[in-house]
C-alpha cells in the first residue's frame, strides 16, 4: 500500500468500518511511513470535531408572564434608593478618610516652607554670652 491508497482510509479506520485485511494494510503501511503515520495522528486529533453530528438548535422557550407580572421592574424606586444609599455610603467613608488624612498628616506645607527657606537677615540675632563664659 502507498501513501496515495493509505490517505483516504483514514476516516473509514477512524470509525472502525474499515474490514480486516484493508486494516491490517494501512497499519503495516503506518507502521513504515513516518509521513502517513503523522498525518494520521494530526487527523486523529481533530477527527472528533470535523466528523460529529451537528448539535440540534436549541427549543425556543416561552417566557414565563405569570412570574414576570409579579417581579417588580428592574427600574423599580426600590432599586433606585438602594443604588442611592450606596453611593451616599461610599461619599460618606471617602469624606471620612479625607478627613483623618488630612488631620494625621504631620508636616504641614507652611512649615515645610519655613525650613527650607534661608533666614532673614533683617532679624536681629543676640545671643546669650553669659552662658559661655560660665561654662569656661
């Protein structure tokens, strides 16, 4: 058997339909030809997907009106004000945490300014000398 016999018994083999002595052909031409044994396998692999039975579509269904006339909308006022209080909630723990930021912080910007800034020189320094000359 040739790889030109062997290609198209794939399927047949595949599906076990094929008879005995065209079985024990192709594997013994499997067994020699590394092309056809390759290609075998790489149609094995995707056999399953290209050869099954198309999925039947799926039934329409009919909605179900008796529970839909009891469900509330989904824009309901019941879903409105529960949207509402979370928002105000998370308003309200953002203002919290704002404000514990701003009053744990321990650097503020003036003072920060004041001491990088260079002295002035327009203020009078004395110092006490007295305290220098006991200590000598």
């Amino acid at each position: 058997m040739n790889c030109f016999e062997a290609r198209p018994l794939y399927i047949r083999f595949w599906k076990r339909t094929l008879d005995d002595a065209s079985r024990g052909a192709l594997t013994a031409h499997l067994k020699r030809c590394d092309g056809c044994d390759r290609s075998f396998r790489a149609f094995a692999l995707t056999a399953p997907a290209l050869n099954s039975e198309p999925l039947a579509p799926p039934r329409p269904t009919r909605p179900n009106l008796r529970r839909l006339a009891l469900s509330p909308p989904a824009s309901s006022l019941r879903g409105q004000i529960r949207r509402w209080v979370a928002v105000l909630a998370a308003s309200v723990v953002l203002a919290i945490g704002g404000g514990v930021y701003a009053a744990l912080r321990t650097t503020p910007s003036q003072a920060l300014e004041e001491d990088l800034s260079p002295p002035d020189s327009t203020q009078d320094v004395s110092y006490d000398y007295s305290l220098y000359a006991r200590a000598q």
